[in-house]
C-alpha cells in the first residue's frame, strides 16, 4: 500500500517535479507551476500528481507534450 502519497500535495513521493536549479546548487520554483504560491504544507516543487510509479518519460517533438509511462493501479 502506498498510503496515499500520489495523490497528497504534502509529499515529493510519486510526482513529477518542476524546479529551476541556479549554478550554487540551490533551486527556484516556477512561477507556473500549478501549486506555486500555496502555503505549506502544500508542496510548490509539485508539476504532476497522482502517479503510482511513474517510470518513464519522454517528450512529443511535434508539439512538446511530456507523455509519463507509470504502472497503473493495484
């Protein structure tokens, strides 16, 4: 059981991140990202949710689409 960590907005578990990392190694957030702004506990690094084991991504070249394999449901 994953304990519900895809669809939580309080964890970095099961998403796809979105950051900018500057050249000291620490990182911004978008300001587009969906949850930019929201107050903690509410992750703002988060771009997707929802996933159960996301594990492989690439990018449509005609138009930019990011298309995420994952495993499914239990």
């Amino acid at each position: 059981m994953s304990g519900g960590n895809g669809q939580s907005t309080e964890t970095l578990l099961a998403k796809i991140l979105r950051i900018h990392i500057e050249d000291d190694g620490t990182y911004t957030i978008p300001p587009n990202n969906p949850f930019a702004g929201q107050p903690p506990p509410v992750k703002q690094e988060i771009f997707c949710y929802g996933f159960r084991n996301p594990f492989r991504v690439s990018f449509d070249p005609r138009n930019g689409d990011m298309l995420i394999g994952d495993v499914g449901g239990a």
